[in-house]
C-alpha cells in the first residue's frame, strides 16, 4: 500500500512522512479513525514507507523488493496481529493460524469492513478478540532478531479488541521497546481500549474524505458523477458506507426491504406479517441482525430529518428518499426516541443470546403501538 492509493487525507499522511524522516516517529503510534475511514490502510502505507529504501516524494517508490513484499504482506520485518475467533474445539487461537484470511482480507477490503472479517474466519455468531496466548506470540515475535537493517514493524488491528489479560501482557513492550521495534495499532473506535493500553499511544485521527473526494474516488471505479456525489453525501464522505450503499449485493438493500417492510405492517397492524417477518430476521446470523438493526436507527435518524425538513445535514439516498416521503409523518419528535430505544433493546437482546425470533417480534409488535401514537 502507498500512500497515494489512499484518498485524500494529505495533512496526515505529510504528517507521518515528516515524522519519519526526522527520525521522530513514536515507537507506539495508534492511527485510529471511524470503522472505514482508512485508518488500517495508512498504517500499511507507513510501514512500507519505513521499510522502503527508494522513498522519494513523500511516497514508497512501489516496485522495489522490499515494496513488492510489502504488498504481498510477507516482508519479514512486518508483524500483524488482529482478533480471532474461538477454535471449534474451544481452544484459544492465534493470528498465524487465519494468516491466509488476513491476506484475503486486506488486499481485497482495504477499509477493512469488520463484517467481512467475520465471515472471512467464519466468526458471524461469536466475537472475535485478542487473547493472552496471542500477546504471548507478539512478545515472542518482537523480540527476535530483525531481518536485515530494518525496523520491525507490528500492526496490531483493533486494540479494542484485546481482552484484559492480553492487554497487561502487553504493557512493558509497549512501554519500552527494544531498539528497531515499533507498534502501529489500528482503532475503530478508541473509547474502548483498556486505559492502560491507551495512555500508552500517541494518538493520531485518520479523518474520513471529504464529501468531493469520496465522490472522485466512486467515479473512477466507474459510477456515474450523479451517483457517486449522492452516495458520498449520504455517507459524509466515508468511503466504506458509500460502497455499501451502492452494492446492488450488499447488505443495504436487504436491510433497506427488512426496514420499510415491518414499518409498513406495523402500520397497518398486521400481526401476521409481522410474525412472519421476524422469522425471517431471526433466520441471518446473529451479528448481521444487529448490523441491520443499527441501519434500522441510522434510517430512523434521517427519517426524523426529513420530518423536520432538514436532510441537508444527512442527505438521503434515493431509494430511502422515496420511502421516507410517505413513512415519514409516522416518525416523529413524539415516538421516535422510544422506536429508536426499542432498536436499541432489540439489539442488546440479541447480543446477549435471547432468541432472535422473540426479539424481534416483540420489537415488530411494540412498533404497532408507536407508530399509531406518534
Ligand atoms: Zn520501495
């Protein structure tokens, strides 16, 4: 990954490249951003910058050998480490053993989308995490000879991820590295990595695209302008979420249908229809029904604008446009906290491993109740 395969973001990146140049680059640096914004991306451009001998321009020259191993990820200086699944056997497990899924992963999803990582180690129904036998394999893999003259490098994707145990096992190598050691961790969302984990970090946001240069980038993966500007603006510039919207396969459109389908049944009290749809909810997996009940609230938040005739500040895709402009005097400032908390509850159910199909038909049936008060 070179920088310049990274959209926009040129303060950051002249940033890190002055900080290696000038030899002041932290030994324990935390790129972190929201879920999309690039932040693994760039942690991968400044690592192959680092270890590139032809760097020139702010940028890894590309096509040289440590650059080409850079890309193929097997440059031996260059250590990952991300969260795992739970073995069938309930064993614990470590990076090295879903080191091919890792390669999967981040050639082909470069904004590294944590659902596909899911499905990538087959995780939908459990939580991956980083547990304390992988902290051991970082101590140990950090601490061997370097390869050559060069820095070694671990990227650490989601901290937040570490679980306690594997966090304090942590702490001293993060503290105090051993000459030529560096760690680049990569955050989603930084509120929940262990304080003792975080204090330890210098801390840098990889701000999302703007609006213009989101819509650049759709382009030039062949959408028409119209498009690629309405997709860019819906999603502020979050290059991941544009994807999504315009996948005709992806999940957006399945939970678009799942949404306008049980506020139109709870509206006109069909209990039938209603049951119906929640067996069919219950029927995805776990973590897809919480990712669709979290859409079920964005679209919620922007139907809410719309009543209040503001969608300036979240402009909506068309096809929720042309929903929204019926369903939308159902939504209003009197029952769409309590519609939203519903969600909400729903999603902490099915987290907790209530069954999905009482959850959501019990979610589907207080609708009944609030779309008529509001
Ligand atoms: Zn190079």
């Amino acid at each position: 990954m070179r920088f310049a395969d990274i959209t926009g973001r040129t303060g950051v990146k002249q940033l890190l490249t002055s900080q290696v140049e000038s030899g002041r680059l932290p030994h324990a640096l935390m790129l972190w951003g929201a879920p999309g914004s690039g932040n693994l991306a760039m942690a991968l451009a400044l690592a192959q910058y680092v270890h590139c001998p032809h760097r020139s321009g702010g940028d890894s020259c590309g096509v040289c050998p440590s650059c080409r191993q850079h890309e193929n990820l097997t440059y031996p200086d260059l250590l990952f480490s991300f969260p795992t699944p739970t073995a069938k056997s309930g064993r614990s497990s470590v990076s090295d053993e879903f080191y091919d899924a890792w390669q999967e992963f981040v050639r082909q999803y470069p904004l590294a989308p944590w659902q596909r990582w899911l499905e990538l180690v087959n995780a939908e129904n459990s939580q991956p995490v980083i547990r304390v036998d992988e902290s051991a394999e970082i101590v140990r893999r950090i601490t061997l000879g370097n390869y050559g003259e060069s820095v070694k490098i671990l990227i650490l994707w989601l901290p937040e991820k570490l679980n306690p145990a594997a966090a304090n096992k942590l702490l001293k190598i993060i503290e105090e590295p051993q000459p030529g050691r560096m760690f680049i961790m990569v955050s989603d969302n930084p509120s929940l990595i262990l304080p003792t984990v975080y204090s330890r970090l210098q801390r840098i946001k990889i701000e999302t695209p703007t609006v213009a240069e989101t819509a650049g980038w759709l382009e030039r993966q062949g959408f028409d302008s119209n498009t690629a500007m309405q997709a860019a603006e819906a999603a502020q510039g979050n290059q991941l979420m544009a994807q999504q919207m315009l996948d005709p396969q992806g999940e957006e459109k399945e939970f678009r249908e799942m949404f306008q389908e049980v506020m139109r049944k709870a509206w006109l009290r069909d209990v039938k229809s209603l049951r119906a749809w929640s067996e069919k909810g219950a029927a995805l997996k776990r973590e897809k029904i919480r990712r669709m009940l979290a859409y079920f609230n964005r679209n919620l938040r922007l139907n809410y604008l719309f009543v209040l005739g503001d969608d300036s500040i979240t402009p909506m895709m068309e096809a929720d446009r042309h929903f929204s402009e019926r369903f939308s005097p159902f939504i209003t400032g009197g029952n769409v906290q309590e519609i939203m908390h519903e969600v909400d509850r729903a999603s902490r159910d099915v987290a907790g491993n209530a069954n999905a199909r009482i959850v959501l038909f019990d979610f589907a049936v207080s609708l009944i109740m609030l779309i008529k008060k509001g």
